[in-house]
C-alpha cells in the first residue's frame, strides 16, 4: 500500500491509470506481481520484475569495464551503457 501511495504522489510522467493494479485503488497483488504488470511500460516497474538484472548486469558491468577514475566520469559510463541499450 505504502508504494502504491507513494507512486502516486509522485507522479511521475505519463503514470495515467494501469488497467490492473492501478496505484489510485489498494493493491490486491504483493509489490513485484504489481511491477511484472507494468514491466512492458515502465522501466523501473521491468526491475523490480527482473530480479534487478539491468542494474546488476549492465550497471555493474559498465562500472567493471571503466576506464574512468572519477566517480561523474564512470556515472556517465553506466548512463551511456543504459542509454545504449534502452
């Protein structure tokens, strides 16, 4: 419930209203079935689906693979990796 709340007050762009599971009404699934549900659409919603994987996998990699040393410059290497692959 706590999640759904907070989506909801955040309202990030383009939330409109989910055909199932929708953050406006009390969830009737626990936190991950509720992301499987939106994964297609959402980003964020895909890692909670996932296990993470994009953070772990990529994410990970990207900062494992660097060839950068400070802290901004890799940032921008794991965005890239994201961007790249998105």
């Amino acid at each position: 419930c706590a999640a759904y709340r907070a989506i909801a007050l955040a309202n990030p762009g383009g939330l409109g209203d989910a055909p199932e599971q929708s953050v406006h009404a009390p969830p009737t699934v626990d936190l991950r079935e509720a992301m499987s549900l939106a994964a297609e659409r959402d980003s964020i919603a895909r890692q909670y689906a996932n296990g993470f994987a994009d953070i772990f996998g990529l994410g990970l990699g990207a900062i494992a693979q660097s060839h950068c040393s400070t802290p901004t410059a890799i940032t921008l290497d794991v965005f890239l990796t994201f961007l790249g692959a998105w």
